[in-house]
C-alpha cells in the first residue's frame, strides 16, 4: 500500500495508480510490476516522442504532393471515363489546391489573362507561347492567372477539361490558376442596353479585367497584363526583370512592353487594387486601353515608358487559300481577327525578289521587305468593294526588336473610287504610326464606306523597312443595326 502511496505521490498516471491498485488486491509483488509499467512507459513515451520528431521535421510539402497525387488520379479516370461528373469534381478539388498554393507560394511575376469569349483556341496559343518562351529557373518566378468571364457553361466546362489536359503539371504545381466569376457579379443585357451606344461593347472587358486584377492582387510583387492570342518573345521575364531593376531609382507606375492596346503592360501588385475600383467606377466610359493612362497619370507618371524591344505581339491562327490570285483574300479560322476583304495592293516603293508588296496583306507570317523610302512613298490597299471598317492595324519592324520600322508615317483612308484600275480621289487620317505601328478602332461614319487604306511615309528613310502586316476589320451587320438604332 506504501508503494502505491508513493507512486501517487511521484505523479504517476491513473493507468499506473489502477495497476498498483489490482497488484496489492491480489499481492503481486508491487516493486516487480511498478519496474515493468515504469519500463513500458518510458518506451511508449520514447516512442511517441520520436514519432512527433518525424512528424515536425517532415516537409510541409507532403500534404501537397499527396493532393497533387490524389487529383492525378482524378485527372486520369477523367480522361478513360468523359464523365463531366468527375471534371466538376476535379475542378473543385484544384480550385481548392490553388487557395493552398496561394497562402504558401508567392512569386515575382503574375501573368493576368481574360478571356471573354468560348472560342479556346487563343488562349492555348498563349499559355504554349507563355511556358515555351520561358526557363524552368523563370517559372519558378511566374503565376499565369486565367480569367474564364464568358458565361456558356459548357463552353466553360469543355475549355478546363482542355486545359487540364495539355497543362496540368503547370496546375497542379500552381503556376497555372483558372479562375470564374459568377454570373450574379454582372448586370444583365438589359441594364447593359441600356447604356450609351457603345459601352455595351466595352463595359463587360473593363469588369472582367476588375476580377482579375482584384483576385491577383496578391499572387506576386508585379503584375502583366496580357491578351490571349498572343507570341511571347523568348526569355520575356528575364527581359522584364532586367528593365525593372534598371529602373529601381525612377519612380514608375506602369511599363510597356508593347504599343498594341493594353497588351504588355507592367503594375506593381501592390497598385492592383485601386486599378480595379478605377475600373469599376468608370467602366462605362472607356475601353480599357484607354482608361489605363488616365489612371497612370492619376498615379503622378505622366509620360509613358516604352520599353524596346516589344516583348508580345498579337498572333492570328490562319490557313491559306489554295488560290494563289495576289488579290484573293485569304480565309480565317478566328472569327475574332481581322478579316482583310478582297483587295489589290499597289506601292512606289522597290520591290525585290520573295517579299512581294501584297504579302503585308496576307493573314500569315509573310512580310513586304523594301530600302531607302524617300517621303510621300506609299502602300495603297484597295478594296474590291467598299467596306464599312471598325479597326485598322498596321506593324512595321521585326517582331523581337523592332529593327526596320518605319520611323515618320500615317496611315489613311480613301474614298469614292474613280478610274482603271480604280483610285481613290479622297482621304481622311487616320493616326500617325508610334514606334512603327497603328492600332486604330475607327468610330462613327468615318469607317463606312471606305474604298482604300493608305500607308504614307513622311520622312525619308536609308535602309531596309518592313511592313509586317495591314489588318482590317469589317464591321459587323449586327452592329451596324445597333449603330443605326442608336441614332
């Protein structure tokens, strides 16, 4: 009895205090038993305590790499079973992966994509360009964000099973993030119609471009706005993070690794937030390449900071016609890019071997090579048929550097044809080139009826130039209707 006294008194554990108990019940010699508990105990505790080591010492990534491993699983039985039940069930678990991957990992860079239409193709072009154009040390630095705003469902569903596919080691290791908004984060096409003509067109991109910037906050310390159909020069965010570091002693709010809308464009995450409630205040007003410098400007920068060589460029997916006729039109596979009607192409400047003048006109890779343009030299397309356009784009230069661009030029267009072959006899400016190129949405009754679009050097230029590309884009009947029903 003394010995179970002192065991209770040394602060023995209840489970020792009732084995003491039944070995004095039953006369068991209590020094033999308490030496046998006491060794029992110390191993358990010593074994318990090596098991907690372990468990503190092992890496925090164990529990992602078995999520990783468990949603592997589910990716595959998705791919032998097409069971959409399984894709929503995989798109909840990696939504829930990517909260996980963004309280442990933040990066340098984030890469902001929306894409406001079903059409998937454009956006596969991008995210190949984005992971190809970039090393295994750079990615380590990167988030590519993908906002999904367009609202078909199925659309939406076939686009991430897709994606999961072709990119789901980028995934599951949180470098790729899909994102949705619900559809109730949006007015509906009633409230939209009824706001001024054309804002309509623009109000839903400024939102979605709100989401996303809202969301990516704080995913990284700098944020990249992109497009999707886009070509990402090799090594880009080496390139960025070399100009960032150049310009640590310059105060900068946005940088601009292209001239094209608001493709390229740099913000310090930290900026992201207030973006996007500038945005959402003003979203009906202007299109977002527009708002853009007005809320640099806000910011105290009040020139902009191009930053050579351009970085990204749009890119458009076409086959050729088997026509060869220099004045056929090619046909296009995106209904989103640019449509350059039937047309011949007549200029004064030189023309060599290969790189023929209607070539710039083509919807491929192929380019007008000419030297030495002296001012008021030009490239004149001429439409077939008159055509009501909405945008023109025009790119000189090479794409990586910008080498061989036409430094002093404007772009025009012409009306009301006479003669054979036919010319126009009057023309309207269109906008002066910036670094080589023009990208010009044209408003209101200039772009109807339009005959030519003229290409025009203004200064004399010693060397080689390229002309890349002349994009036009054909208004389309339905809104022309609403044009016409606005009025």
């Amino acid at each position: 009895m003394d010995g179970w006294m002192d065991g209770w008194m040394d602060g023995e554990s209840p489970q020792l205090l009732y084995m003491l108990t039944f070995c004095y019940r039953n006369r068991i010699p209590c020094d033999t038993m308490r030496c046998s508990i006491r060794r029992g105990i110390i191993t358990s505790v010593g074994i318990g305590f090596l098991w907690l080591l372990v468990t503190l010492k092992a890496p925090r990534e164990t529990e992602d790499v078995q999520n990783v491993m468990a949603f592997k699983g589910q990716e595959d039985s998705y791919g032998k079973r097409k069971d959409v039940r399984l894709l929503e069930g995989w798109q909840n678990h990696t939504f829930q992966y990517i909260k996980t991957i963004q309280q442990r990992r933040k990066t340098w860079l984030t890469v902001g994509i929306s894409v406001p239409r079903p059409d998937q193709s454009g956006l596969l072009y991008t995210l190949v360009s984005l992971f190809r154009a970039s090393s295994e040390i750079e990615q380590k630095r990167l988030t590519v964000l993908v906002h999904l705003a367009h609202s078909d469902l199925t659309r939406l569903r076939e686009t991430i099973a897709h994606i999961s596919t072709l990119f789901s080691p980028q995934i599951l290791s949180g470098k790729l993030l899909l994102i949705h908004a619900l559809s109730d984060a949006y007015r509906t096409t009633d409230d939209t119609r009824k706001e001024a003509h054309g804002g309509e067109f623009y109000s839903k991109q400024n939102r979605d471009h709100a989401f996303l910037m809202s969301f990516a906050a704080k995913l990284s310390e700098y944020f990249l706005l992109l497009e999707d159909n886009v070509l990402c020069a090799p090594n880009f965010i080496t390139h960025i993070h070399w100009k960032v570091d150049t310009m640590r002693s310059d105060p900068w709010v946005l940088l601009e690794f292209s001239n094209m809308g608001f493709l390229g464009k740099l913000f310090h995450s930290r900026d992201l937030p207030l973006l996007a409630h500038f945005l959402l205040l003003f979203y009906k007003e202007k299109p977002l390449d527009r708002l853009i410098p007005h809320f640099r400007t806000l910011l105290a920068q009040k020139n902009p900071i191009l930053c050579r060589p351009f970085l990204f460029y749009h890119r458009f997916s076409y086959y050729t016609s088997n026509d060869s006729q220099k004045a056929t039109p090619v046909r296009k596979k995106n209904p989103y890019g640019p449509d350059n009607p039937s047309a011949a192409i007549f200029t004064d400047m030189k023309v060599f071997d290969v790189h023929f003048p209607w070539k710039a006109y083509t919807l491929d890779e192929s380019f007008f090579w000419t030297q030495n343009v002296s001012a008021g030299n030009h490239l004149t397309v001429i439409l077939k048929h008159p055509a009501n356009l909405s945008r023109v784009q025009v790119l000189t230069g090479t794409i990586v550097d910008g080498k061989h661009a036409l430094e002093k030029g404007q772009v025009e267009l012409g009306y009301d044809p006479e003669g054979m072959p036919q010319f126009c006899t009057s023309f309207a400016l269109l906008g002066h080139l910036l670094e080589g190129q023009v990208n010009q949405e044209i408003f209101k009754s200039m772009g109807y009826d339009v005959s030519c679009v003229r290409l025009v050097v203004k200064a004399n230029q010693v060397g080689g130039l390229i002309i890349r590309h002349i994009y036009l884009w054909e208004e389309n009947p339905k809104d022309m209707e609403a044009a016409q029903s606005w009025r």
